[in-house]
C-alpha cells in the first residue's frame, strides 16, 4: 500500500516533466486548423490570411482543413473531439461555439467548456446586401416592402446558429417583420443565389461581400454595427435607420480542445499577436472592412463568458428557432 503511494508521487513529477517537454518543442509537426465553413466565406478568408501568418510565426505548415455545416458545429465538433495537444485548432465566431449547438434540438454537441479559447483573430461588421437590379435602394424602403409584405422577401445566411442568422432573428424582433429566410452552408453560396438573382437580401459579413459591393454587383443597404463600416462609409447603420440600438458583429476566435497545456496555449496567442503586429497582415484585414487587436488568453475567455451570458438570455426568451 505505501510502495503503491510511493510509486505514484515519483510518477507524478515525470510526467509534469514529459508534459513539459512536449510544449517546449511545439510545433513539431503541421498543426491543423479548421474552418467550419466552406470556401469563400468571411471566416474561410480570415482562416487563409491568419494561416499563412502562423506558418511563419510557428515554424510548422499550418494546414487549412474546411469542414462545413450546421452553421459550423460540424468542424467546431470535431476539434472539440480532438487530442488536447495543440494539433488540431478550429476558428468561428460567438454563432459557432455558442449558437449553433443550442440550435441542434437535442442534447448540445459541445459547449463552451468543452474548448480552450486562444485568441481573437479579427471582428467584422455585418450589412444587408441586395442584388444590384433590385428596386429596393436603402432600409427604408426595405423595410416597407417588409411591412407590406410579410413573409416574402428572401434573405440567406450561411447557416442556422451562424451569427448571420442571430441577426436576422434579432432584426425581425426588433424592427417588427418577417422574411423568408434561407439558410445555406456558406456565405459563398448564399451570395451566389443572390448575385444569380434566386434569393431578394443577404446579411453577410463586410469581407465576404465588400468586393461585389465595390465592383457595383451587389448593393449595400445597410450595416449591422453601431458606428458606420470603415470600408462602406456612405452606408448607414440600422440605427441610423430607425432600428433602436441595433448592433451586430462577427468576431472570430481561435480555439483549441479544451485541456490543451496552457503554455501551449499561449504560445499560439503570442503567435497571433505577432502577426496582428504585422502591418502586412493588419492592412489585408482592413481593406476587407475586418478589425484586428490582439488579446490576452484571460481578455478572450471573458469576452467569449460574456457573450454566451447574452445568447442565453435569448434562448431563454425563445428567440434561437430554426427557421
């Protein structure tokens, strides 16, 4: 019995010491990185810049895996599942780690819990976008048609839980009407239909529909955020508009299985930061309307606490349906 307890507390510094050793060589190998969303979308093109940094950054190939559906529970799940050894990471937004589960209509895949957040990679402003020959100019005139016709007007978004869609439930709460709404597996998708002519509106994030909006394809009406969009300075806020107080963001996070070592952990946060230091890759992120700032593991772990109080609230309210 005391030989057993004895060989157990001499165990225990040997393995603190392998733990210890295995963080200090990290990277040793690729480390995968999940998008959980298909090519083209706002968190694919932020997953593709911020790869591209964190090869530098890690010494190590950082390999960009899509892995889309369910408003990106499908890849959030994954990574959840994976070893806890910093190989396998996911990036998303609050609708993908904290929505898109509650939206399963049973048991939660995962929950905050079951990830250990790393960093914010960047935060991005929403707009309504319509096609370019649609009658419809600006919310106004939207939202009369809305009133007049309840039900009928087309809107997609990339997937039930995504933070697209949270919008749209919020706006129709707020703003009083009702759209056909249509969900899809990307933003990519979504803007296809809509650029094609088969859906009326998309609220999408400013880097996934900025190049359409400036190339006169699209049109925007209006963006989600409580101050103006840097790169679309002549389009006006809900609120501007009418819609008290609306605001709605993206923000991305870079998360790991929850027990990954912490020195691990913050070795890829100081990896982030880094490259958000990087003029390069902060002028990438603002010509696509995104906004980067680099945050402590401590500072995102509140951010993304705060954020799941808030969505609770809704669910508890039965704002968080599936339509």
């Amino acid at each position: 019995m005391r030989l057993g307890r004895r060989l157990v507390l001499a165990a225990a510094p040997a393995v603190l010491l392998a733990r210890g050793a295995v963080a200090a060589n990290y990277p040793d190998k690729p480390v995968r990185l999940v998008v959980p969303f298909a090519p083209g979308g706002n968190a694919d093109l932020t997953g593709r810049i911020f790869g591209e940094a964190l090869t530098k950054r890690l010494g190590q190939q950082v390999v960009i895996e899509n892995r889309g559906g369910a408003g990106g529970a499908i890849g959030a799940e994954q990574v959840a599942k994976s070893p806890a050894d910093g190989y396998s990471l996911v990036l998303g937004s609050s609708g993908t780690f904290l929505v898109s589960p509650r939206m399963t209509g049973g048991k939660p895949p995962y929950t905050l819990a079951n990830f250990a957040p790393v960093a914010l990679l960047s935060t991005s402003p929403m707009d309504i976008v319509l096609n370019a020959r649609n009658p419809i100019n600006d919310w106004p005139a939207m939202l009369a048609y809305l009133k007049a016709n309840p039900g009928k007007l087309t809107i997609g978004h990339p997937g039930n839980g995504s933070t697209n869609h949270l919008a749209i439930l919020l706006l129709q709460q707020a703003a009083g009407v009702k759209f056909n709404v249509i969900p899809y597996k990307s933003n990519g998708l979504a803007l296809n239909d809509l650029l094609a002519g088969q859906i009326d509106a998309v609220i999408d994030q400013v880097p996934a529909s900025i190049g359409h909006v400036r190339e006169g394809r699209l049109k925007a009406v209006a963006v989600t955020t409580r101050k103006r969009a840097r790169e679309l300075p002549n389009t006006p806020t809900l609120a501007e508009s009418g819609v008290k107080d609306f605001n709605a963001t993206t923000p991305l996070y870079l998360m790991a299985p929850a027990g990954t070592p912490a020195d691990i952990v913050g070795r890829l946060n100081a990896a982030v930061a880094a490259s958000i230091a990087d003029p390069a890759l902060a002028k990438r992120e603002a010509d696509l309307g995104a906004d980067v700032e680099a945050l402590s593991v401590a500072a995102v772990t509140a951010m993304l606490q705060k954020e799941d109080a808030e969505i609770r609230k809704f669910e508890q309210a039965g704002l968080l349906k599936t339509e």
